[in-house]
C-alpha cells in the first residue's frame, strides 16, 4: 500500500513526507526562521528538534490504475459507438 499526498500516490511513507515538507512554508519569527528540516543521516524530518511525519491515508497504485483503465474503456466505446452510428445512418441514406 502506497500513502496519498492530494491525487498522488507515494510508494512508500518517505516519499510523502519529502513531498510535504519539502514544500512546507517557513516561518519568520524573532527568533528566526522556522521550518521542518531534513536529515540526511537519519533521513528523517524535524520540526524544533522533533520528529515529524505527516498522517496520510493509505492508497493503491494498483487500483489507480485499474480505475484510469476502466474509464478510458468507456471512452473507447463511446467513440467506437458513435463511429458505428455514424456509418449506419451513411448506410441508410
């Protein structure tokens, strides 16, 4: 099972987290800039010395996949229905 960020489907829980925090907004405070920060030794983000990732819902590639196949079936048909139409009423006058 992969994690969703919006329509996106990550493979794994790391790749969502990069994607979020990577794009994450800092803040300007009189104590400075705050923002999360990525360890590339722990390869883990941290926000003020913590530990963080993001709670997302879990998805299926698998599954996106078979839905996008299935509604460009529909497609197909409809075209090919609509060809079909096309070629009887040629026929007929």
């Amino acid at each position: 099972m992969g994690v969703q960020v919006g329509n996106i489907c990550f493979k794994n829980q790391q790749e969502a987290d990069n994607y979020v925090y990577s794009q994450a907004v800092p803040h300007f405070t009189a104590q400075g800039v705050i923002s999360p920060v990525y360890s590339k030794n722990s390869k883990n983000w941290t926000y003020q010395g913590e530990t963080i990732h993001a709670n997302l819902p879990e998805c299926s590639q698998v599954e996106n996949f078979i839905e996008g196949q299935l509604i460009g079936w529909i497609f197909v048909l409809l075209i090919v229905s609509a060809y079909k139409f096309k070629v009887i009423l040629r026929m007929l006058s």
